[in-house]
C-alpha cells in the first residue's frame, strides 16, 4: 500500500475525471461537491476533498448562520469598536483594557466529543480554548466552563457531567490555569445531548498581539507540538477504505474513533514555548490546530496571508504508520500549532523549541502566488486557491420560519399554577427550591477545579463573577461571567439572548468591574430546521441590538447547530460571556454578606409579578409556557454605573445579582456565602411569594455599611435607580429570617443547599 | 474456579500520554533503544466456573475498559 501508484495525485486526478468519490460520506451535499469540481477545474484529490469537507463543515465554514452573523458587524459602531485590538473573523476577540495591557477572550463548543466521550471530551474542549488564546500572542490566564446536562437523576447525566467535570477539572489543573467560574444547568432536552463550553481568558501586552497570517514570500511554515496521529479524523477515514479497498488496514481504519485523548503536560510546555518565541519576537504569523488540523491551519494561514504556501507533508512527523495524505491533514491530534517564521529566525525558533522539548518541523514555505500546493512522496496532492478552502466556502440562506407552537408556547402562561400560600408553603417552597439541582450548591463541581493556582484569583466560584488580577502592581484586572437561561430563549429567542447578555453584565458590574466586551457561544438544534434557524436569527439579533444599547461590542464567538436528541432540539441556548475590568482589583466587591458589621440590605431594581419560566414554574409545577421577565438594558446600564460608582467609594460591602430562584435564592446564597445571618423585610404591599419568587431583570441585592447607607440611597434615588430597604445583615442570629414568613437556621439552609449534588453524584 | 485476565490497552490510534511519558523517561536514565511504550492495565479476576466467556467478554467491555478509547482482550489461565 505504500507503492507510489495508490497516490491520488493532482496529475493523476485530471487523467481519471470519472473516478467516483464519496463526497457524500464526508458530509458534502451535490451541489458543493460540483462547486469544489468547477473551483479546481477537474475532480478534487482525496486529499483536497477532505479538505474541502472538513472545512466547509458547518463547525468550520459557519455555513447556515454567516448570513445572520453578519448583524453583529452591521450593528457595531466605532465607538463600539474604540477599545478592540481585534474582533470576529481573528481566532479570538482582543481588548484593550488600559495601562498597557491587552485582554483576549473567547468560549468554544465541545458539545457531541463530550457525548461521546465524557472526560476526553470536556479535556480537549479546554486544551482548543486555551490554544485559541495562545495564538494571539497571550498567556492564558483562567478558564471558565459553560455546562448543560440532561435531568440531575437520570442514569445517563450520572455517565455523562462526573466524566465531563473530571475533564475540565485534569485538563486545567494540569495545565495550571484557574477555573474560576461557569454554570452547571439541567434540563431534559440536553438529555442526549450535553453542552460543554469552554472559555478561556488571555492577557498580553498591547503591542505583542499575534494575527494569523503568512506574509512575506520565502518565510517558512513551522508545525511545532505533538506528533500527528490518526486520532479525530472520523468520517476522513471513509477514504481509506474506498481507496484502498480489499486493504487489511481498509477494514481497520473505518472504525477509527472521532475522539481525541489530550496530554495537558504537553500544551503546558508549549504555552511557555510560544512566550518565549513571541518575547523573542521571532513569530511572523501564528495559528492553533483544532477542528480539521493541518486542513485548516494551512488554509487559513494562506488565505489570510499575501501569498501562496508550499507544503511538504512528509516532513509532518506521524504517530502511526501507513497514513494517507487526507488522513495527515484531517487528523485532529491535540497539542499543535503552526508559525510562519522568517528564514534568518529558523534557527533560534527551532532552539527555543528544543530547549523547550518542544518537537518543532519546518514543514514549507511562503510562496509568490495564490496556490496552496501540498505534496506527498514527491507527487504534488493538492494544489487549490486557499481561499477557497478557508473563507469562500458555501453561504446558505436556510429556511428561517417561526414555528407554530411558539403561539402556544407563549399563551401558556404560569399564572394558572397554584402559587403557595401563607408561611408554612412559602417555607416549604423555599427549601425545596433551594435544594433543586438547578439552584443547589455548585461546589460539588467545582471543588474538583483549581480556582487559586497562579495566586492571581481575586473572586471565584460560588460568586457570580471570576475576577483575575493581571498586573501584579497597578492590581489591574478582568472579571468574566457567562451566562444564559434557555428557557426563557425558548419563550421568546430574541428577548431571552438581550437576559441571557443583561444576566452576564450584571454579574460583572456586581463585581464592580467595567463591562467592555462580550463573546458568545451559540448552541441551537439542527440548522434545517427552519424553528431552529428563526431562534438562531432571533437571538442573533437580540444580542446584536442588546450590546448596542449597552455600548459593548461582541469581539468573537462560536456556533453549535445540530444539537439535538432524535427531533427533539435543544433549548435554544447562547451562552453569553461577558468581559470587565477592574482598575484595581482590591475594590472587587464580594459575594457574601457579613464584611462588616450592621450593613444594610437594598434591593436595587423592581420587582414585577414575572414568574414565567422561572425555576419555581420548572421545580414545583414542570411547566414552561408564557412570556419572559421583560428587559430594560437602559437600567441595566444605570445599575451598572451605580454598582461601579458605590465600589470606587467604597460604597458596598457585598453585592450578589438576582437571577433563577429570585430573591430568596439571592439571600440565601449572600448568607451562607458570607456565613452570616440576616433579616429581610418584605413590602408589606406586594404578594410575598412575588418578592421572593420572581426572577424579574435588573435587580441586585446589595449590603452597604450603615454608615453609607444615606449616600448611597441618595446616589441612587437622583439618578433614577428605584431601590428599597430590604433588610439588615444579623451576624449574632445564625439564621435568615424573612419576617412574617420564617426563621431558617444557616445549617438548615446549608445542608438544603449543599446536600443535591453530592446525593447525586457521589 | 479459574482465573482470568482481562488486559486494556489504549487503541493505538490514540495517544496514551502515560506511555509516551515512560518512553521519555528511558534515555534520560540510561536505557537506550527502546522506541516506542504503551501503557495499559491487567486485571486478574477469579471466577466460578459457571461464568462463561460471553459474560466475561461483558464485564470487560461495558466496566473494565472504556470501548471508546481502549482495546480488550480476555483469556483464561491456569490457576
């Protein structure tokens, strides 16, 4: 099989114009298969159909949703745009957060491996993150992992989140980056279909930033990292067996596993490597390989670039043996990164490499042209536009179409749901929603992650915000929260994406930090669906028109379609992250209450009868029908500007955002955060299961020293914010009392709260 | 009663880090010419004789090795 006669060359590809080729098998609809034909003038090779299907592969080419991504460019406006170093289209979103320091950011799918593979999975899905970061040229400073798995008690979640956490948890302990936030959500329709999403967030210096793009002819391409192996190339391997059919190997290579295993301890090694190429200044352009390897990291270097390249794939060093050209540019080895490197700076790239123990292989070369050729065994395998590949791939315009059900949906209001009343029901409810999986403690997740490791984490888990210091003498630093709640983005996409963002401002201004930009990672159903695609369209632009009303551009993103059990969709779920910064991180304001003694309670916002997919609709009754609590970015700005204000006098004591499980939710969580009790007094003329219940927006409960308390109250009755007494910090009692409606020892709480997930899952 | 071995070895299309960290280990401590390392793990089960190969085959496959990752294979010993 190694004789040279099986090379589907480019010379041999235009004598054999019938040759049938399974365009199908590799996920390529007809009319693409004759577009790639018509592009390269005769039939492709295998290795350029696999390129080809790799790349124009919806997770590659965002074929279904470019046409609607494009609002957020449209929608952006330069003042918008004032503080982005680079945006959407880079391989991270980069903000300039000030002294001279440069922020890069961005979250990434890793849904169907984690299915499949739980602990390999989540762990590759946190080594492309990081990757992604690397690449523009910063240290990898924190991650943060965005979960969804089906039903708490069903068998399968019991496979699938303890796999998924103990990969998130050995992939970045191992690498020694802090997880300092995320969600944990459950709900039934991710049952066969988990979410896990990555963020990772960078820091560099302004001027260091790294694009990838090959310039200048003659430089040369470098593959530096682990060796390729056939891991990861899944349907690529339908190849082989067509090819090299009555083969032994044949037979064999179509089973190959689409998992990847990933070895922390190498990207670790090749993080340190890539500082010290990029401190040495010796990187031209630079590009991770993920999804579809060498396929892409080839192309999008050349396309993106001012030339052709040149590639010589028997230099690429190989794990196994008998690998076919399609097979070395589809696999999806972990641990590798490409550069484009002058030819005077070969030398000392590869000795910092070496000295690294990095493998590192001069692979090509820029060339004068627009080709990208590759060849193997001296026969030249492809020879394609590289734009072609990586940035003219298909465009659809999918059915968009809203579906019939959504009047349904939305008619079917909470308000029919009988509603606890009086003391002993709202205390019954209250315990059990407090122990629901979706509201209970999270720490049986993430004490399986290393929150404190680089000594840089100023707030992590349980608080709503990571907050990471980057300088270590200005204490300049980024808080960074993610969030969505899907159902309300099944009520109604559009206003359920602007929740999902104002949730995620929120956690970041209860912080005290600055918003400045927000990624995305938008998982939906399958993109032929013309339901779906309207959710999709309707989120897009809900989070489009959001940032412009608060000012902050989306700098980067991800897409996931075809997230679904059989025809069941997922809840539509764009999971928004956004970024903040702290000038000085020693102002951050906690979670937890009890910092000082006799603080006050307000309740910042207002407090409306919305209850509407909300977790007690979810907990007590099942039910998910009507209209979502309703958004006013206006006010989460204000509450913004009056959270910032109150850090920087030193104003607030404690702050905690109110969200799922509404205000009894946020008290218990601010009192057992803080280990300090309280007492909160309800308005005598609202319904107390409202108050407690709702999930209205814009609220944030915070606990301001008594001592401030008038200038506080003032700052925010003149600047519109409508607030209210809610109650005072009780550090003597040990429990939280809600007048008139019970007395809650701490412990009682905490073992309510903390007891699901370890009853759960241990 | 019998004893039986159930060994589990990483798929040799995937990366087993474990081996390739062993492999590593070699020449920095003096052994020279060994080029490649697996690293897998052996089970050593006693078993009744009314336990037959299918239900071995089953304890191997569905809790002994990971099937997405790891290869298995069962045999019998001499006690």
């Amino acid at each position: 099989m190694t004789s040279v006669s099986v090379i589907d060359s480019v010379s041999q590809a235009a004598t054999t114009p019938d040759t049938p080729q399974p365009y199908r098998e590799l996920g390529l609809a007809e009319d693409e298969y004759a577009r790639i034909r018509e592009i390269l003038g005769r039939r492709p090779t295998e290795a350029e159909l696999a390129m080809y299907s790799v790349m124009w592969s919806e997770h590659c080419s965002y074929k279904s949703s470019k046409v609607h991504l494009k609002y957020f460019g449209e929608t952006t406006t330069e003042e918008m745009r004032a503080k982005m170093l680079a945006g959407i289209g880079e391989n991270a979103g980069v903000v300039d957060i000030g002294d001279g320091w440069a922020v890069t950011f961005k979250a990434e799918s890793h849904n169907h491996p984690s299915y499949v593979e739980p602990y390999q999975g989540a762990a590759t899905g946190v080594g492309g993150i990081v990757r992604d970061i690397m690449a523009m040229g910063a240290r990898p400073l924190a991650v943060l992992d965005s979960l969804r798995f089906g039903p708490a008690d069903a068998p399968d979640t019991r496979r699938v989140l303890p796999g998924v956490v103990a990969g998130v948890g050995g992939y970045g302990n191992c690498l020694g980056l802090p997880n300092v936030g995320g969600e944990v959500v459950f709900d039934r329709t991710y049952a066969g279909n988990p979410l896990v999403n990555a963020l990772c967030v960078g820091a560099m210096r302004a001027e260091d930033l790294h694009l990838a793009h090959a310039s200048g002819v003659g430089n040369k391409i470098i593959l530096f990292g682990a060796s390729t192996g056939l891991d990861g190339i899944g349907g690529v391997s339908v190849l082989a067996s067509e090819s090299f059919d009555g083969d032994e190997s044949a037979a064999g290579r179509k089973k190959l596993p689409s998992v990847q295993v990933g070895d922390p301890f190498t990207e670790k090694v090749l993080i340190e490597c890539c500082l010290e190429l990029f401190g040495r200044g010796i990187v031209v352009g630079i590009q991770d390989l993920g999804g579809a390897g060498l396929s892409c990291a080839t192309s999008e270097l050349a396309s993106a670039g001012d030339g052709g390249m040149h590639i010589d794939l028997d230099r690429v060093p190989l794990r196994a043996t008998g690998m076919t050209p399609a097979e070395i540019l589809s696999s999806e080895s972990q641990e590798r990164m490409c550069a484009v490197v002058k030819p005077s700076d070969v030398d000392e790239f590869l000795a910092v490499c070496a000295k690294w123990d990095v493998q590192a292989t001069e692979i090509g070369v820029v060339t004068d042209g627009d080709r990208l050729v590759i060849d193997w065994h001296g026969e030249t395998v492809v020879d394609v536009p590289p734009r072609t590949v990586a940035h003219e791939g298909p465009v659809y315009q999918r059915p968009v179409q809203r579906p019939e059900k959504q009047d349904t949906l939305r008619a079917n209001g909470s308000a029919a749901l009988t509603r606890p009343s009086g003391a002993a029901e709202l205390e019954q409810t209250l315990l059990r929603m407090i122990a629901s999986p979706n509201l209970a403690s999270r720490s049986w997740v993430t004490q399986q992650y290393d929150h404190y490791v680089r000594g840089n984490t100023v707030l992590a888990q349980p608080a709503d915000t990571g907050v990471v210091r980057i300088d270590e003498e200005t204490g300049r630093g980024v808080a960074i929260a993610t969030d969505c709640n899907g159902r309300f983005c099944e009520l109604d996409p559009y206003q359920g994406a602007q929740l999902a963002l104002a949730e995620s401002y929120r956690n970041v201004v209860v912080s005290g930090a600055e918003p400045v930009a927000v990624t995305n990672c938008l998982n939906f159903g399958a993109a032929t669906d013309p339901g779906v695609m309207w959710q999709f369209q309707q989120a897009v632009r809900g989070l489009a028109d959001g940032c412009v009303a608060l000012g902050i551009p989306v700098t980067g993103g991800n897409v996931s379609f075809y997230n679904q059990t059989g025809d069941t969709a997922i809840l539509p779920t764009p999971v928004i992250g956004v970024l903040g910064v702290l000038d000085d991180v020693r102002r951050r304001i906690p979670t937890g209450i009890g910092a000082e003694a006799g603080e006050t309670l307000l309740l910042l916002g207002e407090t409306a009868d919305e209850l509407d997919g909300s977790e007690w609709a979810h907990v007590v009754h099942g039910h998910l029908g009507g209209t979502p609590p309703k958004v006013d970015l206006a006010r989460e700005k204000l509450l913004g500007e009056i959270l910032i204000a109150g850090s920087r006098d030193g104003m607030i004591s404690a702050a905690h955002d109110l969200s799922e499980g509404g205000l009894a939710q946020a008290a218990v969580e601010t009192c057992l955060i803080g280990e300090t009790g309280a007492r909160i007094i309800l308005d005598p003329d609202q319904d107390p299961f409202v108050q407690l219940f709702a999930e209205s927006a814009g609220r944030v409960l915070v606990a301001v020293p008594r001592t401030e308390e008038p200038r506080f109250t003032e700052m925010c009755t003149a600047r519109g914010l409508p607030w209210r007494k809610t109650g005072v910090v009780d550090a003597e009692s040990g429990s939280l009392e809600i007048q008139g409606v019970t007395t809650l020892s701490l412990e009682k709480l905490r073992q309510a709260w903390e007891g699901t997930l370890p009853r759960l899952f241990d | 009663m019998a004893r039986v071995v159930v060994d589990v070895m990483p798929k040799p299309e995937i990366l087993d880090p474990q081996g390739k960290a062993v492999a590593g280990a070699l020449p920095r401590l003096g052994f020279t010419g060994v080029t490649e390392v697996r690293q897998g793990k052996r089970f050593e089960l006693e078993v009744d004789d009314s336990v037959d190969d299918a239900t071995l085959a089953k304890i191997a496959e569905s809790f002994l090795a990971n099937p997405v990752i790891e290869d298995w294979s069962v045999r019998r010993v001499e006690p």
